[in-house]
C-alpha cells in the first residue's frame, strides 16, 4: 500500500469478525493442500465448464491472454483463504460458461449482431455519490432497460419481457447472492445486491477477463497494471456483444448503465459509443471516501485475511490527490469538447436530497431525455417507499473526523474539482 499520498485512510480500516462458521473453514482449509483442493488452474477450469454447458467454442482468442494473467497474478499476490478459492473457483466456472453460451447464440443468430445500441446512459462518478439511487430512481421510467445481476450472470437465452419478472434464473442468481451475505453480514447494508437488482457493467463483463472489476474483487497490483496498458477497445466490444444480445428479445429506448470505474476511461467509452449520454455524479468526495473504504475492504475480506494488504491497489479511487486528478481529467475533456454540450449534466446530490424530482427534471432537460408525468409520478412513489439506509439498516461505518488534520490537507485536494462543479462540504 502507498504510504506516501495523504489522505489513504486505508490504514485504519478494521474487517469485521467473520461468521463462526466461516472462521471454522478458513481455519481448517489451512491443514490441507487447498490449491490443490480447490484448483485455480486454467486447464481444470477451462475442462470444467465444457462439461457443465456441453460447449467447447469460447470465440475468439483475445480474451485467453486476459484469463492467463488473472489466473497467474491472483496465485501470486490475492492471499486467498479457502472460501475465498471456493468462491473465486464458482465464480470464474460462471464467467466462463456465459462466454460459451453467449458465443453459441451468436453463431446460431447471427441476426444479432445487427442489433444497434442507441444512445446509451451512462451514470459515472464515485461510488457512493448517488449511482445507485440515481439508477434505482431513474428505472422507474419506462423508457429505461438496466442488466440486472441475473441476466448479467446468465445471458443465454436472451431475457424476455413477456417472462422478464419471473425468469427462474432470478432465484439462481439470488441463491448467489445470499451465499456471499451469509459469509458476509454487514454487506446487507452496505450497497443494493440481489438477484433482481442492477448491476454495474463491470459486473455483466466478466467473461471478457479484460475489466477493471478484477482489482475490486481481489488485491492483485500486477493485473491493475497490466490493464491500465491494455487497448481497452476489446472490453467494450463485449460490453457492447452483451447488450445487443440481451436487448435482442427485449428492448426500450435506452440503455441505463451505472458505470463508475469508466470515470477514467470516458475518451475509450465514446469511441465505443459516440452518442452515449453521461450522467456525472457528485457528492463531498470526503464522505463518499469513507464509505468506499469501508465497502472496498469488505469486497476484498470476502476471499482474503489481508483486505488492504496488495501494495496500493485502486489508489486513485481511495486516496485523495489520486481521485481529485480523476475529476481534474474529466474537466479537461469537458473544456476541450471531447465530452460534448448537450451530451452529459451534472448530478449533485445534494440538490437530488433536497428537490430529487426536480433535480431529475433538471437532467432529463439537459440530455434532451423524453419527458412524462406518468414517469415522474412513478419516480416520487419509489422514493416514498423507500426504507431509511436504502437497503434495509443503514450502512454504519468510521468517517474521519472534522478536527483530523487530514481532514484539511484533503480538502486542498478537492478544492478544484469542488469549486467546478458546486459540490458543498457535508462536514
């Protein structure tokens, strides 16, 4: 971990205890061979998941490279407990299977191809600066389709509306779910995860194994490396495969994306979709700090007794000159109209706490969104029945404090990125 940038509070951070249970296996996966146990390697993977599908096409030959690294960066640096390997194993066996039937489809239906994305929204900002609610609110408008997590995980066949909201594969991907809340508690409150709920795009790109999502899920500096130097015209190539084989027996006027670690990659984004439509979001970059430490850590104790043990992973969205360089970006391609009038509004959460249908209004004016009353209504009557916290408990976890002398020298750091787009201290 970089000890030399101010602002890593990362330090501090302490896992909660985990379930006796999960303790239990943990410990008793150390009196045996577990990489053997639970293999990682590629030839068993691979064999595994053609004969769960009965497939042996995984299409082209790009993504192996991509798989190969992963494989060897996380035997050498993600510190893996023994759940950790089971559910990096179950894991990988479901990306895998998703790329051999989505490769089948496409050569059964060629027709797809064809399908066209048209003027995608894409919500971009820090975690926990409002994407979620931002997504959740803005679903309720008919003119919107999102990837939810079970269609992401389970593509084939292509979801369809008249069966959308009872597709057996909705309790397939909720057994998932409940795996990962059983071995970690606290996630319940922390963000929206169910297996009917949206995803983040990383999260329906897995089978491409070229995707910042990797860093996230396990403390593996070499692979962030090596992908910060990949063209990264293949990733969103598959993010684009999927799409156009799930809107291809069900389809709305736009596509809305939550997708924050695009932050850093708007330019590669575009190339890939010219018309896309942003939704910059914004809040107090110190208070959503605190909380993305807090969920980031608890991602990586999933599968690791070193949570923030990998050499500085994912500096420049946890440490404070890093991330304020991320938004010092994003105003230059706003000035320099590589992000265009017309094409992006700024979302401040603040406003959206205060007046939400009003902000969204806001927005909607700006990115030249259709409008509807029946939407809006939609909208207001979602919120009302919406819990405190969002997601059932609210989500507790340590802030730093206002007399903490970091909490000024932070504070220099955003003050650019601040003042550009309005954005008020929360404390």
């Amino acid at each position: 971990m970089s000890k030399s940038s101010e602002g890593d509070r990362r330090v501090a951070w302490q896992p909660p205890a985990r379930p006796e249970w999960l303790a239990k296996l943990n410990e008793l996966g150390k009196r045996m061979d577990a990489k053997a146990v639970v293999s990682l390697d590629e030839e068993s993977l691979l064999l595994q998941a053609r004969t769960n599908t009965g497939l042996s096409d995984f299409g082209d030959d790009e993504w192996i490279k991509h798989f190969r690294k992963l494989l060897e960066v996380i035997d050498k640096e993600a510190k893996l407990t023994f759940f950790g390997r089971i559910l990096t194993r179950s894991d990988f066996l479901q990306y895998l299977e998703a790329r051999l039937n989505i490769t089948e489809y496409y050569k059964r239906h060629p027709e797809v191809e064809n399908e066209v994305i048209k003027e995608p929204i894409f919500i971009i900002g820090f975690g926990r600066s409002g994407t979620t609610i931002l997504q959740e609110v803005l679903s309720q408008d008919p003119q919107f389709r999102s990837v939810h997590r079970w269609e992401g995980l389970f593509p084939v066949p292509p979801p369809e509306e008249s069966t959308y909201q009872t597709d057996p594969r909705i309790s397939k991907a909720q057994d998932l779910v409940d795996l990962v809340c059983a071995a970690s508690p606290p996630w319940k409150s922390m963000h929206a995860w169910g297996g009917d709920i949206p995803v983040e795009d990383p999260e329906f790109t897995y089978p491409a194994f070229l995707s910042e999502v990797w860093p996230y899920a396990f403390q593996i500096p070499s692979y962030e490396k090596y992908f910060s130097q990949q063209d990264l015209a293949y990733y969103f190539w598959w993010h684009k495969r999927t799409l156009k084989l799930l809107q291809s027996k069900y389809k709305k006027s736009h596509w809305l994306l939550k997708s924050p670690t695009t932050l850093p990659r708007i330019p590669e984004m575009l190339q890939a979709y010219p018309d896309a439509k942003i939704i910059l979001t914004h809040r107090d970059p110190i208070v959503s700090n605190d909380s993305v430490i807090d969920v980031q850590g608890t991602i990586y104790h999933w599968r690791t007794d070193d949570p923030f043990g990998g050499g500085g992973v994912l500096d420049e969205w946890m440490v404070a000159d890093a991330r304020a360089a991320l938004w010092d970006r994003v105003i230059q391609l706003i000035e320099n109209g590589t992000i265009r009038k017309g094409s992006f509004t700024n979302f401040l959460y603040h406003k959206f706490m205060q007046d939400p249908i009003g902000t969204i209004k806001n927005a909607y004016g700006d990115l030249g969104l259709a409008k509807s009353d029946t939407a809006f209504a939609r909208m207001q009557t979602f919120l009302d029945s919406r819990p405190q916290g969002g997601h059932g408990a609210a989500h507790k976890y340590t802030k730093i404090s206002t007399d903490d002398p970091n909490m000024a020298a932070e504070r220099k750091h955003y003050a650019r990125y601040q003042g550009y787009f309005g954005i008020p201290n929360e404390r």
